[in-house]
C-alpha cells in the first residue's frame, strides 16, 4: 500500500484535509487513528469513523517484527517482516535514530554487500517504509530517520520521497532529521530541491577513483567521484546541511595513500564530513576490515588535511548484523 492510496481511500470516505492529517499525524506517531480530536468540529465523517479499525489493522499488518537482536551500543537490529513474507531490516539507533530500509533486496550490487548480492527483489512500498517507523515507536522514541538500510533510495525515489514528505510534515521529525542516502544519481539532485520537505543528504563515496568505483559499485550510475561531490555540495549550500559522506574502508582496497589524496582534494574545504566505516568482515565475501588503529589513523591525517573524518562502526556490528545480514542468516534458515 501506498501512502497516497490510503489517503485517496480516506478521502473517498469524505475525510476533509485536516481529517486526513490528523490520521496521518496519529499514525506515524504511534497512536490510535482516532487519537488527536479536540474540539466538537474534529469529529470525523461516521464512514470514516467506521473504516478506522479496519483501515487500522491493515497498516498494522504492514510491519510486523520478526526478531529483535540488540547490540552492546543502545542500538537494536530489528527483522521485520512484510504482508507479501518478505523481511527487510531497520535499526534502532543510538540517540533516537532509526534506520529503515527502501527495497528488498538492492539492484547496485556493492561487492562488499550482503543485500546486494541478490539483486533487487522488490521495492518498498512509502506505507511500509512508514509502517518501519511505527513499529520503531512502539519500541522506543525515533527523532532521526536514515534512508539508508537495505536498498537503494535513488531507486525507489517515488516511496521515498512520499515518506520523507509525511514523516517531515506530520511525522514530527525535524527536516533535517531525515537523511537521504544515495550512491549518487542525477535524478536526486533534481527531484530533492523540489520537494516541500528537503531531507539532509548522506552520498556513499567509497572511492574518489571511477575505475575503482565501478567495480566497487558494478550497477551504480556511472558518475565522475567529482562531478557527485560538486552536486552535493550545491545542495548542501542550497539547504544549509552539511553532507554526510559514506567510506566504507576495505583493507587494500581503498586505504592507499593515493585515495587518502583524492579525498583530500575532492573534500577539503567543503560542506560536510566523512564517516569512515571500517567494513565489517562477512563470511563468503573477500573483503577484510582494517584495523581500528589503522583507521584512527587516516581519520587523524584527513582531518589534519582539512577533511572532517568521524570514524565510525556501524551499528549493531556485535550481533553480526551489518546490512543485509540477518536477513541472509533468516533465509539460511528456511533455505538450508
Ligand atoms: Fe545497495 Fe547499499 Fe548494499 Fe550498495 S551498500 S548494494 S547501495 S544496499
């Protein structure tokens, strides 16, 4: 189901625009459908009133979770499954943020990915990237939401942006809570000025070599590592959030010295900062991660050389969980 499906069917029912977003409002919080009446004129058409718990416990359906695996750092990874029995994973981060997946499955293909290595199996559909964050609330306070679980949000721009919309509008997360995060794809930079709600932008860089990159990255738009930053960077400007550069550090892949320079020239100066995620070794991948010490050390020498470097693990690694994992391990196990 879509977001907008839902609000047709409400409005068919005779639900005026504040009808609806007052339904919007107590559902993306958490609350019954009804909640949010205050005065004598609040009260909705008998058909919608009617429709309410059914309509209820179709969005209820939407997310519904799986397992629950939480890590040593607050954060939570969480399978959740879907109507159709697919699973797609969100975490629960430290510091109220919830991270929430766009698609089963991804078409990019990162080597370095457990979801990419399926392919894409289906999109994800705004009312169930918006029944995630729902879900998520009956565990705990979600401020922040990041477009960046399994899928890729380039791909899926339609659901994503109508869930960036309500949950900017009517979802209580502050606009610049919400964080869209891409492989780079022109169509970004154009549809995300235009929208009334303008997410902050996360671009996963991985490498300033575009050889490199289109191996890293085989099915991602094939675009110059420059001419990606100099995009973001406009919209950085254009909304006043900084850009939150992805680096996944891959033992002898990209660590060497000529990529600690390309960074430097791509990135000094510029409005934003680089998350270096040292990868997390998975079994069946050949990738391998680097040491922390390692690590600490290039962050140390790119923010001496003008780059602010934040290193960073990725949440939920202690319960084997990095992106797209539990959901493998959950298809091991029905697919031995
Ligand atoms: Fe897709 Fe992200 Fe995995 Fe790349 S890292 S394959 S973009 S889910």
């Amino acid at each position: 189901m879509l977001i907008s499906q839902l609000r047709d069917h409400l409005r068919a029912l005779g639900a005026k625009p504040a009808h609806e977003q007052r339904i919007l409002r107590a559902w993306l919080q958490g609350q019954p459908l009804t909640a949010g009446r205050k005065k004598a004129e609040d009260v909705l058409p008998l058909a919608v009133r009617d429709a309410l718990p059914g309509i209820e416990t179709e969005l209820t359906a939407l997310a519904t979770l799986r397992s629950s695996h939480p890590g040593e750092d607050s954060s939570a990874r969480l399978l959740v499954g879907l109507l159709d029995g697919q699973t797609v994973e969100s975490v629960l981060l430290p510091r109220d943020g919830l991270c929430v997946s766009t698609q089963v499955g991804c078409a990019v293909g990162c080597v370095f990915c457990m979801t990419g290595q399926d392919g894409l199996l289906r999109q994800v559909g705004s009312a169930e990237i918006a029944a995630q964050l729902v879900l998520a609330r009956r565990q705990r306070t979600v401020k922040k939401v990041v477009f960046m679980g399994m899928g890729e949000p380039a791909h899926n721009l339609d659901n994503v942006m109508e869930a960036i919309e309500v949950f900017g509008l009517y979802g209580d997360i502050g606009h610049k809570n919400l964080v869209f995060s891409t492989v780079g794809d022109p169509r970004v930079f154009e549809r995300l000025p235009q929208g009334p709600v303008k997410p902050a932008l996360a671009v996963s860089l991985h490498t300033t070599d575009a050889k490199l990159r289109e191996e890293l990255l085989p099915r991602a738009p094939r675009l110059d590592p420059a001419w990606l930053v100099e995009q973001a960077e406009a919209y950085a400007r254009a909304t006043g959030y900084p850009i939150q550069y992805q680096w996944t550090l891959l033992e002898g892949i990209n660590d060497s010295e000529a990529e600690l320079a390309g960074i430097v020239r791509l990135l000094a100066g510029k409005y934003g900062l680089l998350n270096m995620i040292p990868y997390n070794t998975n079994e069946g991948l050949p990738y391998q991660r680097p040491s922390w010490d390692k690590a600490r050390a290039i962050a140390r020498r790119l923010t001496e050389a003008g780059v602010l470097t934040k290193l960073r693990d990725s949440a939920g690694q202690d319960v084997d969980g990095g992106c797209g994992q539990l959901r493998a391990r959950e298809k091991e196990k029905f697919e031995p």
